[in-house]
C-alpha cells in the first residue's frame, strides 16, 4: 500500500506525511528536529567558508573548540541558541533572525 501511496504523492508534505506521519506524531517531530539540525549545519558550514575561515580560526574567535565546529557542521551535536548567536554575529559577522511559528 505504501508503495503506491508514495507513486501518487503531489508535494513533499503528502510524502513526508506517509513516511513520517502527520506533524505532531513522534516520528515526524524527529525527523523535522534532524531536517533543521541538517540545515543550521549547512549554513555553518556554507557561511564559515564564504568567510574563508577554518573551523579552527572560527572556534579561536568564538571561544570553543574545533572539534566543537566540526561536531556542529557535521550535524553531530545540538546547539544552544546563544551558541548560534556567538558563532554568526561574533564569529562571522552575519547577522541571525529566529522565526517561531
């Protein structure tokens, strides 16, 4: 059943809906939780070499680690919101806006 279902999906949303659920299932939350996670690492990573920096340059001017860069740019860690404020407006002179829907 599945299968077919995924053959006549029209959006994206319909076919995360049948692989995930509905937003608000347990699944589905996770998945989105890491789909952002994945996002906010890819501009990390796409922001600090626009800058032309190395990760280890980065975490010298924000005070942390390398190792600490790399985790976030990989996708491996979670990151506080203060954190991300440090590391975009210190660290790479961009500025950050939160939208809460």
């Amino acid at each position: 059943m599945k299968n077919e279902e995924i053959r006549n999906v029209k959006s994206f949303d319909e076919l995360l809906d049948i692989k995930y659920g509905k937003i608000g299932a347990k699944e589905r939350d996770a998945f989105e939780e890491r789909a952002q996670y994945f996002v906010i690492s890819e501009m990390l990573k796409e922001t600090r070499k626009e800058a032309q920096i190395t990760q280890e340059q980065l975490a010298e001017k924000v005070g942390t680690k390398k190792s600490y860069i790399s985790r976030l740019e990989n996708g491996k860690c979670d990151i506080q919101l203060s954190t991300l404020f440090r590391i975009f407006e210190l660290g790479l002179g961009r500025r950050v806006n939160v939208l809460i829907s």
